[in-house]
C-alpha cells in the first residue's frame, strides 16, 4: 500500500512492528518509516498523526486497524480508514454508525475480491470490468481477436458502424509494448490489442458484436481455495444461482464452509492434483478460479484449466511482479487484493469531488468518477470547449442515474458524475477542473 501511495508523491508515514519490512520500505521508497505498535499514543505523536489528512489501517489484525482509527481521530487525523475482515461490519453500517466513532471508511479487501469475481463472471468474455453508478455506466477490457469487424479501421470508421453510440475507447495497448495508448478519431485498431471501453447497458452488446467475442453463458464454477475470497466468492454466486463447486485443502475448514453454504458443493481435497480436477468434472466447468494462499498455485491451476478449454480463468496473486504480466501469462484475468483495496482508498487523496477511481490491468492509466459541483471549472462548459490534456480522455458522463456516451457537443452540468481515463501526468490538471 505505501509502494502504491508514494507514486502519487504524497507525504507518507509508515509504522510497522517488523524491522525487515520498514528497512525494506525505506531503502525503496521515498518515505519516512517509524517502527512501533501503531496502537502506541507516544508513537503516533512521533508521526505527527493530529497533522495527518489521511490515516490507514491495514495490517492483519482487524482490532489493532480499528484501534488505530479510533486514536488517530481523536488525536486530530481528518480522515481514516481501516482494513476489517468481517464482513458484518460492512453489512450493518446503517445500524453501527462508524463515522460518529471515528472510523470513516470500512474495506475488505477479501470482500472487494469476491465482487469482482462477480462481475468478470457476468461478463465473461472481457478479461477486465469495472461499474460505475451501479451499472449507469461500465469499463470493460478485451484482447482484440483475428476475425474482430473492425481490424484495421479507425476508432471514427468503427463508430460508424452502429448509427447511434453505446461505447467509447478510452485506453489501449498494442502487443510487445509497454506504452499506454489515449485513442483518438484516427487511431486504427490491430489484431490483439488490449483495449478499454466505456460503455453504457445497450453498448454491452455492440461491444461483443465489434470484438468477435461471444457472450458465453458461465453456469457451473469451479473454485480452488476456501480463503475468505474463495468463501465469500462461493456466498455470492450461489445466492445468483451458479453452481459452485468449492475444494478445500483442510478438512476442518472444508467442513465449515459445507455448513456456512449448503448450495455449494465443497470437497475436501488436494486442488493441484490433476486426477482429482479431472474426477470432479474439471472439463464440464465454465469457469474456473484460483484463490488459495500460493500465487503460483493459482496461476498454474488456471493454466492447467484452460487447457481443458475452461471458457473463464481467474486467478488471485500477491505479487505485483505476476499482476503486471497478466495477458502474457495465459490466465484470462488476475486479481489482487492490495490493488483493489488500493483503488478504493486513492478517491481519498485525489482532489476534485472523485467518487470512484480504478487502475486498468498492465497499463500505466487510471479511470476516475469525479462529481461536478457549482464551482468546477468544467461546469456548464460544452466538453469541446474544456482545455483537456492529450493524456486524457472522456469516457462518459452519468446524468440522473442515466449513462451518457458524451461527445464534443455535450454541455456539462452541476451534479454530473464525469468518468475520466487518463495517464498519470495528468492526474494533478483534471483535478483542477473539478475542485
């Protein structure tokens, strides 16, 4: 987390009990490390926490992130945010008033995975996919395939093709390069692109018909690992009437989840064992997702399973190193628990009324939802009017619950939810016009 927030050249403090972590922190990241119990009130003085905009708890002990909010607030911080497991916390905000007790923001990392299993799973063919105001408005990711209509055609020929306009191409990345691409009106799209759309509900469907993609049903899953994720992955796609099939390494925990999810079917068994996939029926899966503890395991699981032609792969990996290698390893999508988390906590550091924020998978570029107030620059401005960077790009513009793909003839109003794709150096101008 402090490795994700020191790129944003933030002012950042890091307490930690372990030695060896803090040495690490301080010898690769350019910020000021304190060991100590977090809990400590003679620490957190050490860290000037009463002068602090932002605190974060986020180690492994859900009691010590809640004690440290809880100090932090009294002691000055303006804002805090603690990392919990429990997911019953999160469930019953609305009878358990945690800002009134100091604690402004709950996250489960565990819990922000499970929903984005969910949503990969409802729209299987996109390796990536983010909703904004509850579906008004959603960035999907696709590789584009040989037989795609629109090889070789501009981002312009392309529009064309549908009268009216349902998505618009927001980032791209061409095969064997690093390079974060903005697409504009004269940008041709190739074979295996890696391209992010926003899209509207209606677009949806265009998407599948312009990529080549088919919109594969996903009924029966497969999930390897009951960790928090895999538990809470298993809940809800039961509750959505998928049929799970969970396996589960420790017979106690194995026969825990059998209790906790009866419309699940849980084996107590070894999951790298092939014979044993093989025997459960791995070939008859639609989707198949790694989630135990061991990156390497999930990932090679999942390899394992799409070499059975499974139609969707997931894998959970904790390191940053495998997230970023994500479409040349193989796996249809990899997921990560800190970047998710991540992503929830950086709308509290931008500037601008940001309402959500998301990084896309393996590129160098960000999406944020900012909330156009009275006092935004770009309010009452028609969008072809607004100085906006070429490193930056308008996806679409939420207006009364409503998605809108927003072109240059779209007048922007107070109260609009504006979704911006844009590379990092940019960040700090879009800011600007929304504060």
């Amino acid at each position: 987390m402090a490795k994700l927030l020191s790129y944003e050249s933030q002012n950042i403090t890091l307490i930690d009990s372990n030695k060896e972590s803090l040495t690490y922190a301080d010898s690769h990241l350019d910020i000021k490390v304190l060991k100590g119990d977090a809990t400590s009130i003679s620490v957190l003085r050490e860290a000037k926490v009463e002068s602090s905009d932002l605190v974060i708890g986020v180690t492994s002990s859900e009691t010590t992130n809640i004690t440290l909010c809880l100090l932090a607030k009294q002691m000055g911080c303006k804002k805090t945010i603690a990392r919990i497991s429990n997911i019953e916390f999160i469930d019953n905000k609305e009878l358990i008033n945690f800002s009134e007790m100091g604690i402004d923001e709950l996250i489960s990392p565990e819990e922000l995975a499970a929903t984005e299993i969910q949503l990969l799973l409802n729209k299987s063919a996109f390796f990536d996919t983010y909703e904004f105001e509850e579906g008004a408005l959603i960035m999907v990711g696709v590789v584009l395939p040989k037989g795609a209509p629109f090889i070789g055609k501009t981002v312009k020929d392309a529009a064309h093709i549908f009268p009216e306009l349902h998505f618009m191409p927001i980032a791209m990345q061409r095969i064997g390069t690093q390079y974060t691409l903005m697409p504009r009106g004269d940008t041709v799209f190739k074979e295996n692109d890696q391209v992010y759309f926003v899209t509207d509900r209606k677009g949806v469907d265009e998407l599948y018909k312009l990529t080549g993609k088919k919109k594969e049903e996903i009924k029966n899953v497969m999930i390897l690992g009951g960790s928090k994720v895999g538990y809470n992955a298993a809940r809800d796609l039961c509750s959505k009437k998928f049929n799970v099939k969970l396996i589960e390494k420790n017979k106690e925990r194995a026969f825990d989840i059998s209790d906790s999810l009866p419309n699940a079917l849980v084996i107590n068994g070894d999951g790298r064992n092939v014979e044993l996939l093989e025997e459960e029926s791995l070939e008859s899966m639609d989707a198949f997702i790694a989630v135990t503890g061991n990156s390497e395991t999930n990932i090679m699981s999942c390899l394992m399973a799409r070499s059975k032609n499974i139609k969707k792969t997931i894998a959970l990996v904790e390191n940053m190193d495998y997230y970023q290698l994500s479409q040349s390893i193989g796996v249809d999508t990899l997921i990560n628990k800190k970047l998710l988390a991540a992503n929830n906590i950086f709308r509290y550091i931008r500037r601008g009324e940001v309402v959500a924020l998301t990084r896309l998978n393996n590129l160098n570029a960000e999406i944020l939802e900012f909330e156009v107030k009275e006092t935004s620059r770009v309010n009452g401005k028609f969008i072809r009017e607004i100085e906006f960077p070429r490193s930056a790009i308008i996806g679409g513009i939420v207006r009364d619950g409503v998605g809108n793909i927003a072109l240059g003839d779209f007048r922007i109003q107070e109260g609009d939810r504006v979704v911006v794709c844009c590379l990092p150096d940019s960040i700090s101008k879009i800011e600007r016009l929304f504060i």
